[in-house]
C-alpha cells in the first residue's frame, strides 16, 4: 500500500466518483476534503479555467442574473466544455422548469479540493489504485468506471456570479416545422407540399442544428443582458413579498 496514496484516500476519492443524492455528496464531499488535504499541492492545484454544467429551477436564475449570486458547494467541475455540455444527456428537456447552464470560472488556489484530472495522469497515483482496487468498496462504480474520463477537478465554491456564466442551454422549434416556416417564406403562404418537400431533402445536413443546443458564449451574454432587467424586477417583488409575510 502507497504511504501517498493510503487506502482512506483511494476510497473517498472513489466514493466521491460514484456520485450520490445530496445528502451522501455533502458526506463524501467533506471526507474528500479531509483526506486530499494533506496531498501535495500539486494534486491541489488547477491554473486552467473549469466548467460545471446545473439546471437551475426559475428561482435559481433570478439569483444568478437578477441578484448576481448563486449558493455553491463542493462540487464537481471538469476541463473539457465537452464534459459539461453532455452531462446528464445536455440541455434540459423543456416543459420540466429547469433552465439549464453551464459555469466557468478559474478556481482560487484556495478552493481546489483535488485535481482528479492530474492526478489520474500521474503513473505513482495509478499504481497505488490498481494496487488497491480489491479492498476499494464500491470500486466498480467509483474511481474503476469513471477514471479520468470526465477530466474532473473539485472545486469548493462558496458562490458563483452572473460573470461566471458561460453558455445557457435552449430549444429551437421542431426541424419541420422550422422547414415548414422557411418554405413559406419562400414560396408564400400557398406553398405546395411538394415544394415542402423539395426543402426539406435539401436543408437535411442542417437538421442536428435544431432541437436542444447550448448557445454560443456570445449569444449567452446577449441573453443574459436581456433577461437583468426582468430578473431583477422579480427579484425585488419577491423580497417585497419576504418582507410582508
């Protein structure tokens, strides 16, 4: 067994992988940062910018836009915008009141609990996990099915701003019916169904383009910007409502 990588170690990181309700996460998340703590500060350090995709309830984007502040946690980020954009299957479906949003930020030195992402690349550390892999519970659906495939770094954020919003999940309308829209505009209100059709077979290499997509970091600020102003209206009449209860 490794003196660096003891057993305790390998098993809240393992333990942290496998994931959890909110409950079990805050438990394996404090384990976590109790037995990373004494790690090197090169498995406690992340100088690249991270990326945490949530789904917020309405509320929850108010205080993100409106009150520029959103409570955070320990919590997992990733390197790899790819990571985040399809995590949990990407953009929220719609119609389930949840808004979907994907974070970066550049950690504080501070708030690196462990940079799994390094750590994974490091032959000593991956030595010490096949070592112990046996006496790790729940390994399998741990540190042995997740790896580094998600290029995770832990974070302890104590809150996250308007200004750390990269990209804000959206849903165009249906494929066809964006064809249907376009061959009226085309050939008029009259448009036959033929010519419908035309269309269609022809703007088919474009059709991954619609449906559930993650917008542009341009196009999220402009959102974004569009959305202060309501945010912050509702964000008044509900601490008016707090107020008067």
């Amino acid at each position: 067994m490794s003196d660096q990588f003891p057993l305790p170690l390998l098993q809240a990181i393992s333990d942290w992988q496998r994931g959890g309700d909110a409950k079990q996460n805050k438990a394996r998340g404090k384990k976590l940062k109790e037995a990373c703590a004494s790690l090197p500060d090169k498995y406690r350090a992340c100088s690249l910018c991270c990326f945490r995709q949530i789904a917020l309830p309405k509320g929850g984007v108010w205080d993100l836009i409106g009150e520029d502040r959103l409570p955070e946690k320990i919590s997992s980020w990733t390197l790899d915008i790819e990571v985040a954009k399809s995590f949990k299957g990407g953009v929220p479906p719609e119609g389930q009141g949840y808004q979907g949003v994907i974070l970066c930020l550049r950690p504080p030195p501070t708030s690196v609990i462990i940079n799994l992402s390094g750590l994974y690349r490091d032959p000593a550390f991956m030595a010490a996990l096949e070592g112990t892999k046996s006496a790790i519970t729940g390994y399998p659906d741990g540190a042995g099915r997740y790896g580094n495939g998600q290029s995770e770094v832990v974070l302890e954020i104590p809150t996250v701003t308007q200004q750390d919003i990269y990209s804000i999940g959206g849903h165009s309308s249906p494929f066809e019916l964006l064809v249907d829209e376009a061959a009226k505009l085309a050939y008029g209100p009259s448009a036959t169904q033929e010519q419908r059709e035309a269309l269609l077979l022809s703007a088919e290499h474009v059709r991954s383009e619609a449906g559930p997509k993650w917008l542009s970091s341009e196009a999220t600020q402009r959102v974004v910007e569009k959305m202060k102003p309501h945010a912050q209206r509702l964000g008044e009449i509900k601490r008016e409502q707090e107020r008067h209860k």
